[in-house]
C-alpha cells in the first residue's frame, strides 16, 4: 500500500514540477520531461509488463493536468514503455560500462519517439477532424526536441538516483536486477 | 496465427493503444472533465506555490548571470533619468490627448474594466507559448471566452476551459486562438492567431486594406466577448497570403508570454 501512495505521490508532484516549476527555470523555456524519465526508469527496471499500470497512471495525471484529452499521453508512454522494454531486455545484459551508454542513447530514442507517437496521433486526429486534441505544438525533428534530448539525459542521472534512494527503503524492489 | 506473435505483452499493449484511441477518438473531450476538474483543484495550490517560488529562483538566477551589467545600467539609468523628468512633463499634455482620441474612438478606458484578478500556476511544458493556467475559475465568475489582460490593458489571450478553482487560459500565440482585431492607424480588420514560427500573426486582411509596419493592432470587439479597444501588438512583418486573397501581419506582442505572473479576466 505504501508503495502504490508513494508511487502516486512521485507522479503526482513531478506532473506539478513539469508544469509549474521547470519552464520558469531553464533559459530555454523547456525542461526536462521528467514524466518520460519516470516511464523509462520504470520498465528499465520492472520491465513492460509490471510497470504497465504506472505508465498508464504517468499518462493519465499528464493529460489531467496538461489539458489533453485523456488517453493521449497513455498512448505515447505505453507506447515508448513498450520500446523501452524490448531494448532493455536486449542490450541491458551486457557490460556495466555500456549500459550508461545504451541507456543514453535508449533515453534520446524515448524522447525522439515520444514526440513521433503524439504526432501521429494528433496528424490522425487532425485527418478525422477532430484536431482539437492539440493546442501546442509537439516539436519533432526541431532545435527543441534535441534541447529536450540533451535535458533528459542531464536529469535522468537524478531521477535515477532519487528512485533508488527510494528503493533503498523498499519503497521500490529492483525485480531484474538491471538497474 | 503463430502462438510466439500474440503474446501477453503485445495483447496488453493492443489493448491500452485500442482504449486510449478510443477515449481520444470517440469521446466528447468533456468526457473527463468532472475528474480533471476535481484534480486541478487538488493541484491547484501545489501548482501556485510551486510556480510562484520557481519564478522567483528563475528571477534571482537571471540577476546573478546579470550583475556584472548592474554598474552599467546604473549609469545608464542615470542618464534616463534625466531624460525621463522631461518627458514627465510632455506625456502630461499627451495623456490628455489620448483621453480625447479613446473618446472618439469609442474605446473603453483601460481602468474602467471589471477584472478578476488572479496568479498564473503552471504553464504548457513543451515552451511553446501556448497556454497558461490560471488560478481563478468558475466559482470567482470566470467564464469560457473571456478576454485576459495585463493591467494596463494589453491582451494577452481568452478563457478556454474553466474548472471550480483554475481555468485554462489560451494565449495569443495559440493556433486555435481567434480574436477580431483592427489596425488602429488604417481600420484594416482581421483575425489575431497564433502560428507555429511566427508566433502572433493578423490574418485574412483583404488585398483592399492596408497593413503598415509599426502600426498599432486593437481588438476591434467584435463578435465574443473581448472587448474593443485591447492592445494586441504592433505591426513587424506584413506578407502575402499564399493563395493572394488576403494580407497576413506579423505582430509583436509586448507581453513576455512566458514570464506571466498575475494577470485578469475581463467581465
């Protein structure tokens, strides 16, 4: 029970940092999407399968807060999670020194992917004229998606240690050991 | 079928993609707007204190990268100083003047407005100027397409959605944005929106009209509930639409979007 309010809570005030703290901080007027990172971590962690509940929760509270219709960023996170769950099952086995690479580039994929899901679901939305899901732009291929790219990765380190200080007080149990 | 491609995993994920396209697809947007509406209001005071305290670390952040310019701008300011207890005197006699011609033009004055005042508690994360979130809603009498302003009356966008305690605010340089605008100097009439890379532009200003760099662009209080006579921005660019019916402007806004702090709901 601790674990699921614990859980709830680190989604809950990362929605809040992502929406109400980060743009009044980075010059770039963009922060990083601490959401994804909490995506990633995740089923790095726990795999697709397990983590799938807290994914669905991530996108939930995300499109609540951002004003999305709701299902919009559960389709994304899913979707990257899903990724995210081949390639670490794949590659993450392998040598301690590539893993922060791999996880790197696994995170700069995630970002990039993100940003292909939802457009493709709002360039379907817009095609059945029902266009009004998106007010803001999802920037794919543009300056500010490697700006977001070059944030996670500064901020996943962070993230990551936080959640295993949490961890460490059995909040979260590493299940593959991968992590 | 081969048993190994319909797997647990991948029936999961059908699943989840099948529901999502659903509830996007085939539901009213409101659809979940009681439950976002009991969730903003839970988030609301996390947001404001939240959004508050970052805005004053941004501030001090952005003072400490600049303090080496301090001793320059002092000086500068000194000087503008000076200058500025002349000019004192001269925009007493052009207060008068534009008292006259807010007259003629039927212009509400900018203190006359009934305004609801508020803080802006979050914002869209993607930078992208496009929405803001207020922390007034329905219960302080806010309501959906009502213009928003600074307080010296510079627009800066309409209601869009509106929630018990915060509502969602649609900024000027949103793409589904739409407010009747008017060139002060020339009468051109056209629509003000957002547009990806431009930021606000002044749209369908018919080949007959004329646009002028630096012209002043009001709202011209037609149609919705903005009132006449609200800055939008002056003139940067004036351009051809593609299919040459129309005129479009490029207009720069005085308002740092993304800087936004306290601003007010018009009645």
């Amino acid at each position: 029970m601790s674990q699921k309010v614990a859980t709830l809570l680190i989604i809950f005030f990362s929605a809040i940092l992502q929406t109400a703290v980060f743009s009044n901080l980075f010059f770039w007027g963009l922060g990083p999407d601490i959401l994804l990172l909490l995506v990633i971590f995740w089923t790095i962690q726990e795999g697709f399968e397990k983590a799938l509940g807290k994914n669905i929760l991530i996108g939930f509270i995300f499109d609540l807060i951002t004003f999305y219709s709701v299902g919009t960023h559960i389709f994304s996170f899913v979707l990257v999670s899903f990724f995210v769950g081949l390639i670490s099952r794949r590659f993450l086995v392998i040598a301690a020194g590539w893993r922060v690479f791999i996880v790197g580039i696994t995170i700069i994929f995630c970002t990039w992917a993100n940003s292909l899901f939802l457009n493709g679901l709002f360039s379907t939305a817009e095609y059945f004229n029902r266009a009004n899901i998106s007010d803001a732009p999802v920037h794919f291929f543009s300056g500010m998606l490697v700006k977001a790219a070059i944030l996670n990765i500064l901020f996943f380190p962070l993230v990551y240690f936080l959640l295993k200080s949490a961890g460490k007080v059995n909040f979260f149990k590493t299940q593959n050991g991968l992590v | 079928m081969p048993k190994k491609y319909f797997t647990s995993k991948i029936t999961r994920l059908v699943f989840v993609i099948l529901v999502c396209v659903f509830f996007v697809f085939l539901n009213p947007k409101g659809f979940f707007d009681p439950l976002r509406g009991v969730f903003l209001t839970i988030a609301s005071p996390f947001q404001k204190i939240f959004y508050g305290s970052s805005q004053k670390v941004g501030e001090l952040s952005a003072f400490l990268v600049s303090i080496s310019e301090i001793k320059k701008d002092n000086a500068n300011l000194s000087k503008e100083n000076n200058f500025l207890a002349g000019e004192i005197a001269r925009l007493k006699q052009v207060e008068k003047e534009n008292t006259t011609l807010r007259e003629q033009l039927e212009l509400l004055p900018r203190d006359k407005f009934s305004l609801i005042g508020g803080f802006v508690i979050g914002q869209d994360p993607q930078g992208s100027e496009s929405w803001i979130v207020f922390d007034k809603g329905q219960k302080d009498g806010v309501l959906p397409d009502m213009a928003v302003i600074v307080s010296n009356g510079i627009l800066v966008g309409k209601v869009a959605e509106v929630y018990a305690s915060s509502s969602k605010i649609n900024l000027l340089s949103n793409p589904n944005n739409f407010i009747n605008v008017v060139d002060v100097e020339t009468g051109a009439k056209g629509i003000a929106r957002g547009e990806y890379g431009l930021g606000l532009v002044m749209d369908m200003v018919t080949q007959s009209e004329a646009l002028n760099i630096g012209d002043t662009i009001i709202t011209s209080g037609l149609g919705g509930n903005i009132p006449r006579g609200l800055l939008v921005g002056k003139v940067k660019e004036v351009k051809i639409s593609d299919d040459r019916l129309f005129q479009k402007a490029v207009v720069a806004s005085r308002i740092k979007f993304t800087q936004l702090e306290t601003v007010f709901v018009v009645k």
